[in-house]
C-alpha cells in the first residue's frame, strides 16, 4: 500500500505540444495487460538522457545510448514491460533492434530515431513478435492527453502509476512539464527498475539538455532508495518539443533559465518521491537529511548509509526507536576524520542525540511517536561544515519479501 500517494487525475495532466502517447495489449508477460507504450515527437525534438551505471546493463539500454549517440534526432520511444530484456546478450541486442526497427518501419523514419526501454523480468528471451504484432493498435491510440494511460502501462510491481504535470511561464510564454515514472524495487541511487520520462514544449538550446537532465536526475532519481539495488534497466529521458514559442532558453543563469531549471527538478523531484512512497512493501516515507558537512559528497555518504541499512529501515516499519542503529549508519558511512561528539540527530522535532550519546532531555515515548508516523524526518547534523542534502527512503517489510519471493511467478 501506497504512502500518501494516490492515482493521478488524467485531468491533472497537461498534453504537451509535439507529443502523443499510444497504449496498447502486447501479451508481453500477461495477456490483458497494458504492457505496450508507443510514444512519437515532432520533427525537431531534442532528447537527453541518463542511465543505469550497472555493469550489466540490458539491451535496450546500450542500445539507446546508441541512438542518442547518433546525429539523428529522435522520432519515437518503444516501452514494454513485464521483461527487462536483460542478461540476454547478443539475441537480445538482435530482438530489441529488431522492434526499432518494426517501429520505424510504421513511422516512416530510421531504426536509430526510436528509443527503445523495457522493464520486468531480467534474464528471459524478450518476446520481441508480440511487441511488433501489438505495434498497429497502440499506433491507432496516440493521443496527446493519454499520460495517464502512459504511466499505468510502464508499471511493473507498482501499486499505482506516478505522473505529474506542471506549467511554468518562460519568455512571456506558458511552458508545459508533464512526466511519468515507475519504479517500486530494485531502487538505488546511479540512476535510482526504474524508468522516468519528462517532456516539455520549451525552447531549450541543445547544449544546455544533457545538463538538465544530469542535473535533474542527480537532483531526484539519484537520491532515492528503497533496497540498495542498482537496476539493469535504470533510465530518466529528458524530451524538448521547442513548440512553447518563446526565444530559446541559452542559460541557466537567468530568470527563464532558472525558472525553468527549477520547473523540471520539482517534477522530476516529485516524480521520483512517488517511487519511494510505492515502494514495495512500504509503510512509511523517510527524508533522511544532513546538514554540517565539509561537503555535499560526504553529506551524501552519511545520508545514504542511514537510507540503505535494512536495520534502520527494519525498525522503522516496526516503529522501533532503536536509533542507535542510526548512529551506527553515520559511523560507518566513511568520514575517516568524522567526530561522533559533534554529531547531533533529530527525528522531527525530537532531539535524540547529541555529543556521541543520548541527548538530555530524550524520551523514548517521543521518538516512538515519531516512529509511529507514515512521514518521518531524520535529520543528522555533522557540525563540522555548511553544506547539506537529502534523499529519501522508505522502512522495509516483511511484505517486500513476499513481493520479491513471488514476483516471478
């Protein structure tokens, strides 16, 4: 069961210029299913993209760091789900090229112009003739408002779809944000399976894409855990349409740049805090922040040791204040030179350590009732700096096993 999260509203979520979605029933795993995702853009889109950094890497993957590596822009994104078309070596680079290229074949354009993704079962033959045969009805459905539909067919272990959609005025001129994700295991930060879309019909200067989307995953997908398990099949496309009509935006370091920015990091923010709060199994929904360090990268050390420990994130779901194993976390996080006497920890409001032991005026009965809540915040001050972050994570249940145990099945 979701925390805090619900279905979004079609309503809620904005077409974007130069973008239509088709869904259809590929019989890719389950028949009956919406497991098939067609998405095609307008002549003159740009896209960026980040991936898994998993060594082992599915096919569709490699592949489409191919074609974005080509000189050809994209036309068209292929998602099936329910097979991750990982561990599949050569055939399945063969299987994933070979539904490009039945795409491209629809869409009169190249093999290289569509991207392909697939999330599900690792190491299973992908089923790459009922995808092509499932390619004319999800073509028959493109529709410029089918996000929603979108965002329920990538789903794997999901318990509700995640979408957002946000509008933002740049040059005088509303600019539409509307993204998709999924992701509910197997989710770490280096590209947090885990698939994110984000589209918009702002004027972006090419230079400028592959910074905004590192910059947005690096602020979002990539800091967030659920069980410490990097995927074979992490991906997060940033797409830009350039229909908004507004002179395009050179740099980041203006008011449209900025405004900007900060539009497609809050979507993509909001779009990767759904992934924890549908983790599977999950029960609560933790920040975990840090503040006081020498810099953002040991902060980030800090921070993910506490969100990665199954025994923090055991206690949690029981709302067991053994916070001790919070500390535990931060002292085996890797700051060879970190002062446990410096160290002060809050849940919420509750001061519960400081000076390498049990603050004062701590209570037990005030970190349980913080424990008990479904939105928890542990704070962590190093106190030997000024610089701060946060991710988020959530506890770990004895439902996740059982997710887990039975997912093939």
């Amino acid at each position: 069961m979701a925390v805090n999260l619900s279905v979004p509203d079609p309503k809620d979520l904005h077409p974007v210029a130069g973008v239509k979605l088709g869904i259809a029933m590929a019989g890719v795993r389950k028949a009956n299913r919406r497991d098939l995702t067609v998405v095609t853009l307008d002549e003159g889109s740009q896209v960026a993209g980040v991936f898994t950094r998993n060594r082992f890497c599915a096919a569709p993957v490699q592949l489409c760091r191919q074609h974005l590596g080509t000189n050809v822009g994209p036309r068209a994104i292929l998602i099936n789900t329910g097979n991750a078309n990982a561990g599949t070596g050569e055939d399945g680079l063969v299987r994933a090229f070979s539904t490009c290229v039945a795409l491209a074949r629809h869409l009169e354009i190249s093999p290289e112009q569509v991207l392909p993704f697939s999330t599900g079962v690792i190491m299973e033959t992908l089923p790459n003739d009922r995808i092509e045969a499932g390619l004319p009805a999800a073509l028959a459905d493109l529709k410029a408002d089918n996000w929603a539909a979108a965002a329920e067919a990538i789903m794997t272990t999901d318990t509700l779809p995640k979408a957002v959609s946000r509008r933002v005025e740049v040059g005088g001129k509303t600019v539409t944000i509307t993204g998709i994700s999924k992701g509910a295991g197997m989710i770490r930060p280096n590209m947090a399976t885990m698939l994110g879309f984000v589209a918009t019909d702002a004027v972006i200067a090419p230079a400028l894409m592959q910074s905004l989307v590192r910059e947005a995953a690096d602020s979002s997908f990539n800091r967030i855990s659920i069980d410490g398990d990097t995927s074979t099949n992490d991906s997060f496309l940033l797409i830009a349409t350039s229909q908004a009509g507004h002179d395009p935006v050179t740099r980041l370091d203006t008011a449209d740049g900025s405004a900007l920015r900060d539009a497609l990091i809050d979507v993509s923010q909001r779009l990767a805090q759904a992934i924890v709060r549908d983790g599977e199994g999950a029960t609560k929904f933790i920040t975990v922040r840090v503040d006081g360090g020498k810099s953002e990268a040991e902060c980030r050390q800090v921070a993910y040791a506490i969100a990665h420990s199954p025994l923090v994130k055991t206690a949690f779901f029981a709302s067991d204040p053994n916070l001790g194993r919070i500390l535990a976390a931060v002292g085996y996080a890797g700051i060879d030179d970190l002062d446990q006497t410096g160290i002060d920890l809050f849940l919420d409001d509750v001061h519960v350590a400081t000076e390498g032991g049990r603050h004062p005026g701590y209570r037990e009965e005030d970190g349980q009732r913080v424990m008990k809540q479904s939105e928890i915040t542990v704070r962590v001050d190093l106190n030997r700096g000024s610089m701060s972050t946060t991710v988020w994570t959530c506890d770990l249940s004895v439902d996740y096993v059982k997710i887990n145990a039975d997912y093939r099945s």
